[in-house]
C-alpha cells in the first residue's frame, strides 16, 4: 500500500513538472516570436532607411539639387600620377 501511494505521488510530481516545464516552454517560445517581429520591423525600418539615403544621393537627385539651388561647384583637380602604396593614400609615398 505504501509503495503504492509514493508511486502515485510521484507520477504526480512528475506530471507537475512536465507541466511546468511545458508552460515555459510555451512562454519562451512566445517572447522568441515578440523578439523576432521586434527584428523584424527594427529591419524593416533600417531598409526604408536605406532606401531613402540611396534616394538622396542619387547622381540625378544630387544634380538636381545643385542645379536647383545655383551651387558653383568647381571640380577637384585629379591627384597627379605616379606610383603609390597600397598602404598610403598620398602619392609617391615612401616605402
């Protein structure tokens, strides 16, 4: 009768542990998917972003506004040629 009883105890106890280890489960699982579209519109967002940058920064939009606002923009003069390093942006540089 006692060994019977503690079985019974038992599989209670494990089957309240298997319940509570599957409601967390489910709530992580459920703050996985609010984490997730929390990414995803963050992402979203970024893109619309971007896309509105490379919008702007057009060669034709960019353009555009120059000529829009009378800018008297001079072109920069080429850097003259010669030989450079890889590691160094000036020319001629020293190895």
């Amino acid at each position: 009768m006692v060994k019977l009883l503690i079985c019974i105890f038992s599989g209670m106890a494990v089957a309240v542990v298997m319940l509570q280890l599957r409601q967390q489960r489910m709530e992580l699982s459920h703050q996985n998917n609010v984490l997730h579209n929390a990414i995803e519109s963050t992402q979203a967002k970024l893109w619309s972003q971007q896309l509105q940058i490379a919008v702007y920064t057009a060669p034709n939009a960019i353009e555009q506004t120059v000529g829009s606002h009378a800018l008297k923009m001079v072109p920069r003069t080429p850097v003259a040629a010669g030989a450079t390093h890889w590691m160094d942006a000036r020319p001629n540089a020293s190895h």
